[in-house]
C-alpha cells in the first residue's frame, strides 16, 4: 500500500496568498483526508493543538500515520493496529522526525484530532482549533528538526489565522490524554516563537 502527495489538491480555488490556497499550506505535502467536516459557523479558529503519534507505538519512518488520517491502514499489518481497528480520525498537519510536512485537512475545515476536549472556556476543540500531530510517543523526546518545522509553521498558521492560544492535547483533555508528553520541550518552542506567555498553557512555562 504505498502513499503518495501533491502539493496542492487540484480541486482548491486559486491562491489566497503566497502560503495558502483555501487552508492548505504551501510548504507541506499534501495529501487530502476524507476524515473532516466543516466549522460551526461563526467559529473562531484560534487555538493550536499540539499531539504526538507512531503507529506502532514507537515505530518511526514508516508511511502507517498517514494511511491511519487517509482510511487506508491495514488493520491487519501489525497485532497494535486490531486495538484501533476501524477509528476514522485526522489531523491538519503531520511533522515527521526529520521534520518533513503532510497536511491531510484544509486549516478552513475541522479535523478530527481532539476528541472529548475543552480549552479557554470553551469544549468540542475540533470545531475551531487546527491540529498538529509529531512523529514521536508521549513522554519521549523530540527531535531538532521537528522543533525547526514548527517555529515555521505555527507562525505560518498565526498570520493566516486568529491564533491566541497553543496547547498539548494533554492540556484540553486531562486525564484522558498525555500527549505530546513530558520529552517535548514546550521552553524551547517558547523562545523559538517568542509568543506572550499568556498563549501557552500556564503549567508548562514553570520550573
């Protein structure tokens, strides 16, 4: 089962501007989920959430993730993949360890990666937040190059979009998720982005 992108999707309206064309960044391989659906209307796109993931868990370099976000994973291929069998979920965006870019959803739609969640005062997190998912297993360490990506992309997102808020999807759902975990370095995302404080959650800028 092989996996392959574009670098638009041939069926988007000419170019916003010179990153996005409708939600889909330039600079990441693109390659289109049937997992979304639209925002409510009047949502207010505004919050980043971050997450990690490997299928399985702790495998890296394969082509499973985006098969997972495209349908198209073999439940078959690996006794792990029996335990998700079946789940339809995604993700905006996709930051490989070497930190190449997927994006599976237009940022103008709503993805399927929060789940039960709530944030700055308000639950269903999918409806106006955009998705961001890192090769890795919560608790573990990132690399370099992922950090690199994000400090391109998350500026990338907050010029095209009204971002006030970045969060883990540990943060908007205690208890039920602990990714990205405790190896991501949320100080050195912080210093990268140089963003008021105040857009991170309060926990993870103290030492």
């Amino acid at each position: 089962m092989s996996t392959t992108e574009e670098t638009f999707p041939h069926n988007t309206p000419p170019a916003d501007d010179v990153l996005w064309r409708a939600g889909w960044y330039r600079f990441a391989k693109a390659l289109p989920s049937p997992n979304f659906g639209p925002r409510p209307s009047g949502a207010e796109t505004d919050l980043i959430v971050l997450h990690s993931i490997s299928l399985p868990p702790g495998e890296y370099g394969g082509d499973a993730v985006q098969q997972l976000f495209t349908n198209r994973l073999d439940w078959d291929a690996h006794p792990y993949f029996q335990s998700i069998r079946g789940i339809e979920v995604s993700s905006h965006f996709y930051v490989r360890r070497n930190g190449e870019l997927w994006q599976f959803v237009s940022c103008n739609d709503r993805a399927w990666h929060a789940g039960v969640s709530s944030w700055r005062g308000r639950g269903n997190c999918n409806d106006d937040s955009i998705g961001i998912e890192l090769e890795g297993l919560e608790g573990q360490t990132f690399e370099a190059a992922q950090y690199e990506t994000l400090a391109s992309l998350c500026p990338a997102i907050a010029q095209h979009y009204a971002i006030a808020h970045i969060a883990g999807h540990e943060h908007i759902a205690p208890g039920r998720k602990q990714d990205p975990g405790t190896g991501f370095d949320w100080h050195l995302l912080h210093a990268q982005l140089s963003w008021k404080s105040q857009m991170f959650p309060p926990p993870v800028l103290k030492r």
